[in-house]
C-alpha cells in the first residue's frame, strides 16, 4: 500500500464509471434508466475533462427522461408485481430492525472506507487492491451477520438508513475491487505502481461488472467501439 499521501483539489475526479447505459439512459434492466455522475454512457473515456460532466448531464438526463416517460407510458400498472416487492422491502427492514448484531454500522462502513481509500485510492498495486476486496468480502460477512441498530423506531429512523446506504456501498465497493484488479494496466484514473504503463493491444477495453441472483461477480471485458477520434493519452 502506498504510504505517499496525495493532496486532493477541488474538480479533481479519480474515478471514472457508473452504471452502463446506452445513448438514451437505458440499462440492462428494463426500466432502469441513468444520467450524470451514476451513469456512464462513455463519452468520456478512462479520464474525463472538467467541466464536462455538466454538458453530460444536460444532454442525457434529457434524452433518459424521454425514453423513461415513454417507458412508463408503455407498462400496464398490473404488470408490476408490487406487492412481493413490498413484502421483500418489509421483510428487509424487519430483519435490520430485528437483528442482535454487535457491530454498529457505523463502525463496519468506516472500516470498510478506510481500506478502501488505503488500498485502491489515487494510486494502488496489486497487493493493497488485494488487501481492499479481502476487508470489502469481510464486510459483506460481518453486514449479514453482525450489524445492529440501536434505534428499533419505524419513523424517520437514521439509524435504519445508515444500514440500508451500506449495503449499497458494499455494492460499489466490491465492484470497483473486481474492476480495478481486472485490469492489468494504468489507464486514466486508474494508476498502479507495479504496472505503470498503458496497453492498448490488450486493454482498450470497458470493464463491466455484474452480480448474478446467486451473489457470485461476473466480469466482461468487451472492446472499445472507436469512432471519429482515436484516444490518446492525458499527460497533463
């Protein structure tokens, strides 16, 4: 792990990614649709300029909420199984609400972000990207089988929603870990000490990470589609 702190300045964006999307905002999931800073459309390559996200937003957010109103205008309501979805949703909460845990959540997430920003921050290697999926796996164990809530209430509970965000950020932690260790390269944003350089013969790929019904990670590697501009390397 990297020892050398990094001074971090106002505009500076180090992670580049989101959830995958098509021109119109939409996902692989059907009516899930993206814009902005979740989103990547991929427009901006490995590294984006500042100030473009603005214009991405603009664009976009346009766009995905066209395609989401016609969506929506298209699904009949009994279509929508809402009621196991709310049953899932109730059963969730009980058992976060229920649960005899030691562990504050609190305690688990700043565990959690503390290797994260350790082992797969501004510059990363093999060994402290290791380090950051081994506590990020540790922390899904000790999410399913040791958080606790001290607040039991049913309104406006923080405590409950802190439990519900970290489940989320195990989420994205774990596929930045697999994503970043896929890649066997620097490249943008994502710089590792022990392989400096950039490979285009091998990775002038996208690097999508997905999680099966099952829990298990699937990685896809699929190539660049490049069209008017060929990409270059940022050096400034």
């Amino acid at each position: 792990m990297s020892e050398k702190p990094v001074p971090i300045r106002p505009g500076m964006h180090y992670i580049m990614g989101g959830i995958k999307t098509d021109v119109n905002g939409e996902t692989g999931v059907p009516g899930l649709y993206a814009a902005g800073e979740c989103a990547n459309v991929s427009v901006h390559g490995a590294n984006r300029l500042g100030a473009n996200s603005l214009l991405d937003t603009v664009v976009f957010g346009r766009r995905s909420a066209e395609k989401a109103s016609d969506y929506v205008k298209s699904v009949p309501n009994e279509d929508i199984p809402t009621k196991s979805y709310v049953e899932r949703d109730l059963k969730k909460i009980k058992d976060i609400i229920d649960s005899e845990g030691n562990l504050r959540v609190s305690e688990v997430r700043n565990e959690m972000a503390k290797a994260m920003t350790e082992g797969i921050g501004v510059f990363r290697d093999q060994k402290s990207m290791e380090y950051a999926k081994s506590v990020v796996e540790k922390t899904k164990i000790k999410y399913r089988d040791s958080i606790k809530i001290q607040n039991k209430g049913k309104v406006y509970n923080t405590d409950l929603l802190f439990a519900l965000e970290l489940e989320n950020m195990i989420d994205c932690a774990e596929s930045i870990v697999h994503g970043a260790l896929t890649r066997k390269e620097s490249r943008g944003a994502h710089f590792r000490t022990d392989i400096t350089g950039r490979n285009d013969n091998d990775w002038l790929k996208h690097t999508l990470i997905y999680k099966k019904e099952d829990g298990e990670i699937k990685i896809e590697t699929p190539d660049v589609t490049i069209t008017q501009w060929q990409p270059v390397e940022r050096v400034y």
